[in-house]
C-alpha cells in the first residue's frame, strides 16, 4: 500500500493539469426563440423567413407546421431524428392571424467574445449547470482547452484575429469530438464546417495538454485587445478597485498572488478551493478564478525587468455578498500553515476595501514591499559606492560588469509576505 508521502509524489508525477472545458453559449437552434426577431418560433400561420445571403446550418429539433417558408440561397438544416416540417391549410387555430418572422442574423457573433463562453471542469459540468469563473482573457478558450458546441444545436461562429491559427486541444461538435486536426480540417472543409465556422483564421484542434502540474499560461493575452473590446464595465462601487491579470475590468474582492515551488499542482489546489472553502454556505455566491499567470516585474516599483509565473486566485462577490475578503483571508491562513506541503512559499493579497488589517490602511504587502524596495536601494547605493571605489582604482575593468551586477541578486531573492510575525517587526522598523 502507498504511504501518503508515495501518494502525494506519484500524484504529482502524474498530475498534467487538465484544461477546462469552454462552452459556446448562442445557437442557430431553429427552437430557440431568441433566434427569431419577433422573440417566438413560427407557428402554423407564419412566415419562417431566412435572408437570401444569410449563410446558416439550423438544427432542427422537432416538427414544425408553418404556412411559408422562405430560404436562403446557401443554408443547411440539420434535423434531428423525427424533426421536420409540415404545412397547414388555412391559419392555424392557436397561432394568430400569422406572421412573417426572420431569423436573426448569426454573423456578428465572434470567437474572441468573452460573454459568449462559459467554463467547466469536467465534460458533465455543464449539463448540470455547474460553471466557472474566468478572467475575461480565459473564459474564450485556451491552448490547452476542450472547446464544446452543445450537442444538441448549430451555431454560427466568426473565428478572426491577428494570426492565422487559434490552438485549442479539442474541438465537440453535434456531438463528435476532434482531437486530431487532419479530422477536423476536414470537417471544416465540409459544408456543414463552412458554415459553422467563418473568418479570416483557422481554428486547429490536437493542442498538447498542458504538461507542467504547476499549470500553464492560457495564451490569450495576446489577444487581450480584441478581447476587452467586445467587453463592457459594470461600474463598481468599492473603495480600490482591483484589476486582476487578464480581466478587462476593474472588480471589487480580493487577489492572491502566489508564488510557487516544486510540488505545486494548479488542479489540485482549485480543487482544494472549491471542496474546502467554496462549499461552505456563507460563501456560496463567491466566485473564483485561479489561473497561471505571468506577472511584469518591476524593481522598485517602477523599472520593468522581465516576467515570471505566478498563480492568480481572483475572489469575486457575488449578488451583494462581502465575504469575498474572508474567504481570501482564510485562503492566506491555509497557505501559511499548509504552504510546504502546497508547494506555496508566498501569498499576497490585495483587497479592494480600505479596511486592512493594518490600521494606518496601508495593507501588509505593501509596507513589506515598500521596506524590500528600501532595502534594494541600499543594496544598490552600497554597490554604487563600492563601485565608484573601485573604479578610481581601476576604471578599465568596472566599466564591462557594472550594468548587470544588481539585478539577478534580487531577482532571486525571495520574502514571505504575509506572515505576521515578519511584517509586525518590519512595519515598526518603516514608522
Ligand atoms: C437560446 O439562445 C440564447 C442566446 O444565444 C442562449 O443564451 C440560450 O441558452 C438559448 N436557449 C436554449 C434553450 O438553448
Ligand atoms: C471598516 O472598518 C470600520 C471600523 O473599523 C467598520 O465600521 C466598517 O464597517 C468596515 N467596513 C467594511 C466594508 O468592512
């Protein structure tokens, strides 16, 4: 029998974290109502009326009486099984005087919309319901991702960006799963392909999974931009507004930002998340979004020098809920007494109301970053002046190290944050 610590280390060999599942919310469903510009399905008197140039598949899922029909030049229906149609003499008692109703146009709706997903982590997830939530970046799907178009439904999709390629592992639709792109560009070939998917890039599914347990990046904030422009803002009302990575827009709740060693595992601590704190009752209308990130560093604050990998947890209220911050705090309390075996070795937070544990309202975080970039300072002056020292020595032999002796030091360097028992000592030193 495996011991615990056997355990964790197999989990951990074995742990590629698996993508989620991203969901295509519209449909070209000839049942839905929405689809239709009078807001209800065509009933025996009607008019059903497509647009000639409108290209369109419409699933089909039942029997329909209708008076007239009227298609377009290039459309398809898909029927499911019984589905079709028939015409009745005269009006249709129960219909009305009859209509003529449009189907709406399907073509302006675009990949890269972000409100137009929605994120599981499991294939039956969606089925009962179950959603996540994402930063505005990671809700349109990611390289490692499942994409999903419902089983049971058509739709019409404009895939445009500034490449030529969106990567994504896997591809469901009516039901059938891609995971091999020659399938799939074959299926996009198809009629049914060639009206489902339009615009000037190709989507390709067979995708790698992600193999780093600590997670991967999604790979969207390339396509941040186009992204955010299809999103609006709901004004917020908290006192510090947060803006997490890869959302177009500000929001009220707490941030963790985590940095991470070796053992760390992104699936089973969003797990850990949803089954040990999510499920409690009072944080019922919380959401979170936990996701790889990759974070501008900046020395002092202000001068950028490269990126690394963090792990973002962003903690939203929900319908005016404010226990987003106990939940983040609690969150921090588990990383400090759990961190080794997380794999955890620094938690920030931020949150987005004054109130602070600290009571001059500067959070923690911040006192310890504004003692660090003091302290790199001092550092860097010291090597100023040591420098200097050196160089009336010998000015030849500075001149070639002097532009990279600071940086990677401090780089390296690491500090736990949000330990009481260091900041107490460390804000005392500032004041
Ligand atoms: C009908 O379409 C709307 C918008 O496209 C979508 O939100 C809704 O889920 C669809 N209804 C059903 C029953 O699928
Ligand atoms: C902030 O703190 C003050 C006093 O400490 C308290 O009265 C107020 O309710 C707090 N506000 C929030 C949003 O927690």
């Amino acid at each position: 029998m495996l011991k615990t610590p056997d355990l964790l280390l197999l989990l951990c060999v074995l742990g590629a974290v698996d993508g989620l599942y991203k969901q295509w919310i519209p449909d070209t469903n000839y049942e839905n109502k929405t689809n239709w510009d009078k807001g209800d399905v065509p009933c025996g008197s009607d008019t059903a009326h497509f647009p000639a140039q409108r290209r369109v598949a419409v699933f089909v899922e039942t029997t329909h009486a209708v008076q007239e029909m009227r298609l377009p030049v290039d459309g398809e229906f898909i029927l499911n099984s019984g589905a079709g149609f028939y015409v009745v003499g005269g009006q249709d008692p129960g219909c009305g005087a009859g209509v003529t109703t449009k189907f709406k146009d399907s073509d302006s709706l675009q990949w890269f919309n972000p409100a137009l997903w929605q994120a599981a982590s499991t294939p039956n997830d969606p089925q009962q319901g179950k959603f996540q939530f994402s930063v505005h970046e990671e809700r349109v799907p990611c390289q490692y991702d499942d994409v999903v178009f419902k089983a049971h439904s058509s739709f019409r999709v404009g895939v445009s960006c500034h490449q030529s390629v969106v990567p994504v592992r896997s591809l469901s639709v009516l039901g059938k799963t891609f995971e091999t792109n020659s399938e799939f560009s074959e299926y996009l070939s198809s009629h049914t392909g060639r009206l489902q998917f339009h615009g000037s890039s190709v989507v390709t599914v067979g995708n790698p999974s992600c193999e780093d347990p600590s997670g991967c990046e999604c790979g969207n904030s390339v396509h941040h931009q186009q992204i955010c422009s299809s999103t609006t803002c709901d004004s917020v009302s908290c006192e510090k507004p947060l803006l997490p990575v890869g959302h177009c827009c500000v929001v009220c709740g707490a941030i963790l930002t985590i940095r991470y060693a070796a053992g760390f595992n992104l699936q089973n601590y969003r797990e850990r998340i949803y089954d040990q704190f999510l499920s409690q009752p009072q944080y019922k209308s919380i959401q979170v979004g936990v996701s790889k990130i990759s974070k501008p560093q900046r020395l002092l604050g202000i001068i950028p020098f490269g990126t690394s990998p963090e792990i973002q947890v962003v903690i939203l209220d929900g319908a005016g809920g404010t226990q987003a911050e106990a939940l983040a705090q609690e969150l921090v309390n588990d990383a400090n007494s759990h961190g080794s075996a997380l794999g955890i070795t620094e938690v920030e937070l931020q949150t987005s109301s004054e109130n602070t544990t600290d009571p001059t309202g500067t959070s923690t975080a911040m006192v310890v970053g504004v003692v660090f970039g003091v302290l790199v300072l001092l550092t860097l002056i010291t090597i100023l002046v040591v420098l200097g020292r050196r160089r009336t020595a010998s000015t030849a032999a500075c001149q070639a190290e002097k532009p990279r002796l600071f940086l990677p030091t401090h780089q390296e360097k690491s500090f736990p944050v949000m330990q009481p028992a260091l900041s107490s000592p460390l804000r005392s030193m500032l004041l």
